[in-house]
C-alpha cells in the first residue's frame, strides 16, 4: 500500500494536529483483536478470509456467544429461563411453577430431557395454573442463580407454589423422581397441599361421598357459571392421583365440574355423572382405570350432550415458518448462520488434522469451565470437597501447560484455597477471587472455544471430552515429570473431582462405582496411572456407545483405532495375564507396551496442537526441558521466578511497541520534509567568495 504524505507548506498545525491523531488512535486500539487480523493464530485454518465483510464484523461476538443454547427451545412445550427472569417467573406468581435445573453438558440431563418435554406436553392442559420451565446452568449468565438456589447436582427439580415469597433459603421444595409418571404424581401432591390458592385454583381434595347431589353444583368461586354436569371419580387406593390429574384435565372447562369421591362402599375404581337438571346419576362405563380413559369418557359424555371442551391434548406448540415473519432475516438469525459456518470450519480442519491430536484451546476451556462454573456453583466448601479442591489446583499448578500469566492465576489461586486452613471455603468469594486473579494476570487464557472437542450439535461433547483429555493428559505429564513420587496423584485429584464438582450426577456415581470396581487405589506405578486411566475411557465409552449423549461424528469407539495405531492390537496369546479389562471381544488384547507409548507420544507436552488460539504467543511452548523447569517452579509454590516461553507480550507492551514504531516513522517524515522544504541551492565555489578575476 502507497501513503500519500500531503503538502505541508503553509499548513504546518494542521499536519502535527492530524500525525498527532494518528498517534492517538494507533495508541489506544487493542491490535489483539478485531476484524482488522488477517487469520486466527496458531495454525488456524484462516477464518476469517472465508468471511466476508459483516461476517466480521461478526466474528469476535459469535466466539464469545457460542456457548450452548440449551435443551429446550420454541418447539417445546418447556419454557426457557435465565438468570434475568426466574425470580421474575417463579416469585409471587398467581400460578406455580415446576423448574428444571439442568446442565447441557449432562449426559443424564440429555436423556432426562425427552422426559421433560413429554411431561411439559403432557400437562400443557395446566398452563394456566402450572409452568413447566428450565434453566440451563451451563451458561456464563446463570451461573449465579444457580449457586443462590443451591443447584448441587444435575438435573434438579424444584416445585415453585403460587405466590411463592421470595426469602432466605427460599429455594423451592425439591422433586426428587426422575420418572415422568412420579414426577406428575409428585406435582399433584404438592398442588393438592397449596395453602394460598389462586381464585382460579380446583378443588383437589377428596370428598366423601354424599346423598345431597344439589350441594354438588353451589358455585364457590366467583365469575363461574353453575355446572350442567358433575363427574365423580371414585378411586380405591387413598394415594392414587388418577382423579386428581382429571380434575385439572378439565378444570377450565365451562359447564363442568369433575369431583374425587372416596366411597368406601364401592369394591372398585369407577367413574359417574350426575345431571344438574334431574340429578339423576349415571355410571360411565371404563375398561380400563387410567387417566387417559377416564378423561375420553368425559369427552365423549359432554360430546354427546353437544357441550365444546376445552382441547386438553397435549401437543406441544410448534413454530410456523413462511409468509413475511418467517421470511424476515434478523441479525440473531445471521449470527446463528455465521457461527454455524464457523463451526463447521472448525470441525473440518479438525478433520483434516485427523485423531490422536491434543489441542491447547480444550484444555484450557476444561478447566476454565471447572473453575468458573462447576466448583462455582457450590456456595460452600468444606470437608472433603474442599480437599478435593486442593488436589485438583495441585495437579493443575504442576502439569498444566498454561502461559507466564496462566502459572502465576493457578499459584496464586492455590494459595488463596490454601489460606483457608481447615476452614470452610465460601464459594462466591472463591469465584470472586477466580476472577479477580484473571483480570490482575490477563491474559490467562489464550483461548475461548472448543476446538477438537467441538461437538456436531449443542450440548455435544465440550466439557466432558475436555475433562477426559485434561486428566490423559496430565496423568502422562506426571508420569513423564519427577515433581512427585506418587502414582495416584493425578488419580485421586481426578476422583475427588468427579465424586464432588461434577455436575451429572448419574454420571458421577457411575465414576466412583468403576473406580470401585477397577481397584484404583491399588495401582502401583505412574505408567500404571496412564493406563487405569485410558481403559475406563474405553470402559465408558462402550457403555454409552449409541447413548443419547453420542455424537455422531464422533463415536464412542475403542481407542486408539486401527488406523491409528496397529500395533496396540495383538492377537490374544495363549495363558495371557492381561486384566479382563485389557482384552477385546473380537479376539484381540491390548499390547499394553504399545499402547502406553501412544498415549506418552499423543499427550506430549510438545505435541500440543495450538490451532484455534486467538493468540497463540500465549500458549507456552519449548521443550520437555522447559517443561520440566517451570513445573518445578510452580510446584515448589515459588512466586518471585518464573520461566516465560515464546513472545508472551502483554497488550500496554504491544501498543507501546506500535507508538514508538509510528514515532519513529513519524521523525523520519518531518526528516524528509524538512530536507525537501530547504529546495536546491546552487553548489559553491571558491570564485563566488573570493570574486571573479
């Protein structure tokens, strides 16, 4: 590119006003970021020159917004909450409400969440007196929340009651089924047992049995018409809520009253209808007693008597495309289109680097997203769980591959978990001081996307595939390392992890039990702890293969493949000692020698792919020497030294390098500008002084 530089003659102040501009805005842009860079770093597959103009534009904001959004949407009959709305939603409301805490993340939350629209649709009939919601905690904004209503596990479900006050410890009574029938069942008991009822609220409890019909048909709610019809149900077992999910079936249809009757007479469950002109009563007949039965008798009843009920199915609402609206292309659509595009760049280029590739930006978005929102969400932190803490921050200060700035948060960040003794540990103070410490250090992370553990859908992979290589990879770097002794120090940071931080739950309990069974605390050596490791992957993966957590371009397969790695397979040899777990239904057994080889060469430290970095001069790099060097500083808890690899250059120390570049370029005009101003001059002789002779 040319640069003009315009006449000066005359004009002397504006030149140095307009070069003092140039200054001014070359000092105060951040030239780290923005659409003005020409690729991401660190090998990237170039982004951005795929992108055109307003994509961008659009760039940085859809990195920064591609967490996931949720399990639910539109389609469903679950209404979405955040952290913005869900006091809003659930406090002081004339209606009550069924929230679902839940983690996207969650494996159990993924196959727990096809329940969860079912009963939504299922009862969609309630709307106006209960509200199926969620609230996904996964995400940045609702981290909060979910720590104030003391979200330990996922998913939770809580049972919000109709003006439901707001208050300390106010928290919701808890619905412990997971079962879609046991939820209703649970729901009903509660709504049967709500004390300050909403004017539109049905009478749930249970009548006896009575000879004054008239009495049947007095209006006790005002604004209601008297019904033309009653209906009884009669149900043997006390604790049955049959009647009462009929009862709220039909409860705002008009002409209508459905009653729960305990007839002590009666040998079986049974349905009947009084007329409210002759009072005659009428048995319906039922084949079989359940709430669908029960309820199309009623329907076919008032049918007959040509009365229109109020459509009680339950589909959920679907969203309708075409015409203007649908047609109408907004910036939230676009940017839903560009970061589309952008994962599937991604997802290629991980591709085209094939498996067995350990990237940077995972590891660090695993432990970003344990600090922040998985350890975050406990509002104490006490006993063994703040044990576990320590171990984990242990681990992470000695193996972890972070940058200078990265080092020092950890350390930092280990001393402050430190300072808290014996004591108890406050959860929001340690996110606060999580957070602090990143701001003082930044830039810590050198990334802010998943990459090799980008997931083809929402919800897919990311944590729990992050999680998985973080601890591969450091229980190699332990083994590799001489920093500590102990074989389990990786596996019992792991442990207490999983037993106390992880947020699924089932998936949680189901760690522990194979760690049980695996005999974890018995393994003798650091090779050793690569391998326990590697097999109860494989373990978990052939468990969930085709599990509703699998992505499909990512199978739960056994690993390394074939094609990755031939020599791990042998065939099985006769009077093997392999383990059980170390042997293959096709015939084949790990040649464990091999394997543990893979895995030292895929999990090197030097072998880090930086590919999709925003800067990949953050990420350290050099050698296992290097390695070794700053491990040993950051174990020994040291705070005064630290090695630093690569340019790891701060943003005062790059803008303050482009100021003296643009000033040095700047005297170098006025240079030349001052030479071109003086013009030619004749060149002189000794006659011009001296005279002619």
């Amino acid at each position: 590119m040319v640069m003009r530089i315009p006449s000066t003659s005359g004009s002397a102040p504006s030149s140095t006003a307009c070069w003092l501009l140039v200054l001014l805005v070359v000092a105060t842009v951040d030239l780290g970021t923005g659409p003005w860079l020409g690729r991401v770093d660190g090998g990237a597959v170039g982004l951005r020159e795929q992108l055109s103009v307003y994509e961008q534009r659009l760039y940085k904001r859809q990195i920064e917004e591609s967490e996931n959004s949720g399990l639910y949407d539109a389609n469903d009959s679950v209404i979405s909450l955040t952290a913005a709305n869900l006091k809003q939603r659930v406090f002081n409301q004339p209606y009550a409400s069924l929230v679902e805490f839940y983690n996207s993340y969650c494996g159990f939350c993924r196959r727990f969440a096809p329940i969860w629209k079912k009963l939504a649709a299922d009862i969609l009939g309630w709307q106006k007196l209960v509200h199926v919601t969620a609230l996904d905690c996964s995400r940045d904004e609702n981290n909060a929340i979910c720590r104030e209503f003391e979200v330990m596990a996922y998913p939770t479900i809580r049972f919000f009651a109709p003006y439901y006050e707001e208050g300390e410890q106010k928290i919701g009574e808890p619905v412990k089924e997971h079962d879609g029938q046991r939820i209703t069942d649970r729901l009903v008991e509660y709504m049967l047992h709500v004390e300050n009822k909403p004017t539109n609220w049905p009478n749930l409890t249970t009548i006896n049995r009575t000879d004054d019909k008239a009495s049947l048909f007095e209006v006790t709610n005002p604004g209601t018409s008297r019904p033309k019809y009653v209906y009884l149900i009669n149900e043997k077992d006390a604790n049955a809520t049959v009647g009462m999910q009929v009862i709220l079936d039909f409860h705002d249809t008009p002409n209508v009253a459905v009653y729960h009757v305990h007839d002590p007479s009666l040998t079986a469950n049974g349905l009947s209808v009084v007329d409210g002109t002759s009072l005659s009563v009428i048995n319906l007949p039922i084949d079989d007693f359940t709430r669908e039965k029960v309820r199309e008798a009623i329907r076919g009843h008032l049918r007959q008597h040509h009365i229109v009920v109020t459509d009680v199915s339950t589909k959920p609402t679907k969203k309708v495309d075409g015409g203007a609206a649908g047609a109408a292309t907004t910036e939230q659509n676009i940017s839903a289109l560009m970061e589309q595009k952008q994962e599937a760049a991604i997802r290629a280029k991980v591709r085209e680097l094939g498996a067995g590739v350990v990237y940077q930006a995972d590891l660090e978005e695993a432990i970003r997203f344990a600090l922040f929102h998985e350890i975050a969400r406990f509002k104490t932190i006490e006993g063994e769980r703040l044990m576990a803490l320590r171990n984990f921050l242990n681990v992470l200060v000695r193996y972890f591959p972070f940058n200078h700035n990265g080092r020092r948060f950890l350390t930092e960040l280990r001393q402050y978990v430190l300072n808290a003794g014996e004591e108890r540990l406050d959860g929001e103070a340690f996110v606060a001081r999580a957070k602090v410490l990143e701001t003082e250090r930044k830039p810590v992370f050198a990334s802010n996307h998943w990459i090799g553990c980008s997931g083809s859908k929402e919800g897919l992979r990311r944590y729990p595939c992050g999680l998985w290589t973080l601890f591969h990879y450091l229980t190699v770097q332990a083994a590799e390392s001489d920093v500590s002794n102990s074989p389990l120090e990786v596996l019992e940071a792991m442990h207490g992890y999983i037993k106390h931080y992880f947020g699924c739950s089932e998936c949680s309990q189901h760690f522990q039990q194979m760690a049980e069974r695996n005999k974890i605390w018995q393994v003798a050596t650091k090779d050793d702890a690569v391998l326990w490791l590697w097999s109860s992957h494989n373990e978990v993966n052939k468990r969930l293969a085709g599990d509703a957590t699998e992505d499909p371009e990512h199978p739960k397969t056994q690993f390394p493949t074939v094609t990755d790695c031939a020599q791990c397979r042998r065939k099985i040899l006769t009077n093997h000692h392999n383990h059980q777990q170390y042997t293959m239904e096709d015939g084949n057994e790990w040649n464990l020698l091999e394997v543990l080889r893979y895995l030292k060469h895929m999990y090197a430290y030097d072998r880090r792919h930086l590919f999709g970095l925003h800067d990949s001069s953050l990420a350290p790099q050099g050698t296992d020497d290097g390695r070794a060097e700053w491990g040993g500083v950051a174990a020994s808890g040291a705070q005064t030294s630290y090695h630093s690899y690569g340019n790891v250059l701060s943003d005062i120390d790059i803008r303050f390098s482009a100021l003296l570049y643009v000033t040095c370029i700047v005297m170098i005009v006025i240079a030349i500008k001052m030479v071109v101003k003086r013009g030619y001059r004749k060149k002189m002789y000794p006659h011009d002084i001296l005279g002619k002779v």
